[in-house]
C-alpha cells in the first residue's frame, strides 16, 4: 500500500497538470479516465445512452468526497462550492465558485441564472449535502436543489473498494484520497436514471422525496429522514461520549480490527457487579446470580438483556419483584422532596416475559412503558 501511495502520488500530479492543460472535451475525459485507472480508480457506467443531454440538473447521492470528480470524467458536469473557502483548494477539487456568500436563496437564484444559459455544463448536486457510506440508506433530500429546474435526471453512484471502508465519517478529503491511493483499487458505478419531470403544482419538497424514494429503490437501500445536520449531532454524541469499551460495555468483535480501550481494566467481579447494577435497572424482576452468572459468559450489557428478554436464558419467580423501590439519583431525590411529596416515582412495571401475541397489545404495552417514562421524566 505504502508503495502504491508514493508511487501514485508523482502520477497524480501528471494527471491533475494534464487535466488543467487540455481542454473540456470528449478527448480529456478519456485521457483522464485512462490515467485515473492507473491510480485505482475504476469508473463503470450502465447505459450512456440512458443520459439526456437536455436535462441541465443531476441529482447524485452522496458516497465519497470525490464523486463530482467521477461523474465529470464521465461528462461535463459543474458542481458548486457550498461549503469551505474559496480559493486554489476549492479549484483544484473541480468545484465551481460562485462568489456567493450570502443565504440559501441566493445560491438558488445564483443557479437558476447560471442553468439558465444552454452554453454552461449542467449542474451536479447531491441533496444529501453530506457523504454517507451508502450501505444503509439515503438522508433525506434537502428542497434547494428540485428548485432549480423542473426536470432533473438521478444518477445512482455505487462505490466499492477491497479492505478498507469507503467513506468514513468527519474524515477529511485529504485523507479520503491518501486512503484511495493506498489500496489496489476502487470501483465506482454510475448508472443513470431517467429523467424525473415535476408533477403539475407540484412543491420542492415533495419532488424531493418523489427522486429520493426513486433513487433508493435504484440502489436497494432504504429512504430515511434523517438530514445531515442529524448526522453532524449524531457525530458531536459521539465524540462526547464516553470511551466504547468502558467496564460494562460490550468487548470489542473478534476480528474488528480495533484495540481495546487504553484505560486500565477493573477486576472481574467489580465489572460483572457494575454490569449486572445496569442489568437490573431495566430488568427489575430477574434475580441478580441469574444475570451475574450470564453476563460471566457473554460480558457484554446488552447481550444479556437480549437473553434475559427473549427466553435463551431461564430462572425462577424473583421474590424481590414489585418490592424493591426505584432508586433515584442524589440530585433527583432531592428536587423529588422538595417538591410538596405530590408527585409520585411511577412504578416500575415488570417486564414481560414473552412478547405478547398479538401486536395491537405489544404495541400497547409499548406505549405505556413509553408514556411512564415520559412523564417521569418531566417530573
């Protein structure tokens, strides 16, 4: 890997002066292409044909970093600059600057003007705005983009490499492609979907959920609402979470390729205690030598309650069920005396021990254990 990184980086170079020096033709992009090859990078359309010409908008999903440069290898295509400074770093990259730093707004009327004139590229945009991995499913559209135009064509990227992930989230570009150049070869497969006219009366938003269900059904994920900003708080929990494989949490899978955690380890039997405290919280009727002896085998919180909750695991009537008081926190116990007595810690419920036969009761019980927990909460 480290061979190929050095030795592809001094072609890199060749390649990017010959992409500046040629002009935007069908004979650059082949040259283009064919150098790319040489540094890893594979790209496959299904049908060219299936391209229209006269569509001046494609909407993309979001894979790498890197996939505006894909796309224009395959045809002309422009992608504007949304976020980061304007400069030598942003051209490089083959984004398009539009000078416009103001709202949303204007960015969208900025757009509209340069679509407008039939001698410019069409626009490449990715309504996810963020890159996923595009295993699971896809964010949710943002509206802007099904604004510009009526027409628009999706273009459904599939991207593929050996060893090593294909995106990796808060992972700048930088080390997205020091990363493509280090292993054997990514492959990335653009198919092209029709075109998608908008309804009569037709909002921006519900176009966009109308291409956003299309392309999901295209690459077989499913069509989520989660929007990048979920994403970037999703990504700040996680940074301010407390370490993964603290004591009490699961070990890490064999083969994953990641270390432990660097901290130093509990004794057994204090971990077992605090893990089977946890345990018991959310299962209040199972007797605790029954939850110790199970977490010695699986160590891990979760697997436990999984055993515990589906029947893998069997033990008795717990004596202690519906009698043991719910502990509160310091803090809580305090703003619970100080507040008149009046408001009761609601009971904790025993769980089940099956799943119930029918789901409108499942559902049900769901719904209570939920709405206890809400009004706890607020209490």
């Amino acid at each position: 890997g480290l061979c190929l990184l050095v030795l592809r980086l001094f072609i890199g170079v060749h390649v990017f002066l010959v992409s500046c020096a040629l002009p935007d033709s069908v004979l650059r992009r082949f040259i283009v292409r064919a150098m790319c090859s040489v540094l890893g990078l594979v790209v496959r359309q299904s049908d060219p044909r299936a391209r229209d010409a006269s569509v001046r908008v494609y909407i993309a999903n979001h894979v790498t970093q890197f996939d505006h440069n894909v796309v224009s290898l395959l045809t002309s295509c422009s992608t504007p600059a949304l976020s980061g400074a304007p400069g030598f770093i942003c051209w490089s990259r083959g984004f398009m600057e539009l000078g416009v730093a103001g709202s949303r707004v204007e960015l969208v009327d900025s757009l509209k003007a340069y679509s407008s004139d039939g001698a410019t590229p069409p626009l490449l945009l990715f309504p996810e705005e963020v890159p996923t991995n595009g295993r699971a499913g896809l964010l949710r559209f943002s509206s802007w983009p099904f604004s510009i135009r009526d027409v628009v064509q999706p273009v459904a990227l599939h991207v593929r490499r050996p060893l090593m992930a294909v995106s990796v989230a808060d992972s700048s570009w930088l080390a997205e492609l020091l990363w493509t150049l280090f292993v054997p070869f990514t492959v990335y497969q653009v198919r092209w979907v029709p075109p998608v006219p908008r309804r009569a009366e037709e909002p921006s938003e519900d176009f966009a959920l109308r291409v956003q269900e299309l392309l999901a059904v295209e690459l077989g994920v499913v069509s989520t609402r989660l929007t990048a900003a979920d994403r970037a708080e999703h990504m700040k929990r996680l940074r301010h979470a407390p370490p993964r494989f603290a004591p009490g949490g699961c070990p890490p899978a064999p083969g994953s390729g990641r270390p432990p955690a660097a901290q130093p380890r509990a004794p057994a039997d204090v971990r077992i205690a605090a893990m089977a405290q946890r345990v018991k919280e959310v299962l209040p009727h199972v007797p605790l030598d029954v939850i110790r002896a199970d977490l010695a085998q699986t160590n891990c919180v979760d697997t436990t309650i999984a055993n515990l909750l589906e029947g893998r695991v069997s033990f008795p009537e717990s004596q202690e069920t519906g009698s043991e008081p719910l502990v509160l926190p310091t803090s809580q116990a305090g703003a619970a005396a100080g507040s008149q007595g009046s408001m009761a810690v609601p009971s904790s419920k025993p769980a089940p021990k099956q799943f119930a036969k029918s789901p409108v009761e499942r559902h049900l019980s769901l719904q209570e254990r939920k709405r206890a927990l809400y009004d706890y909460a607020r209490r």
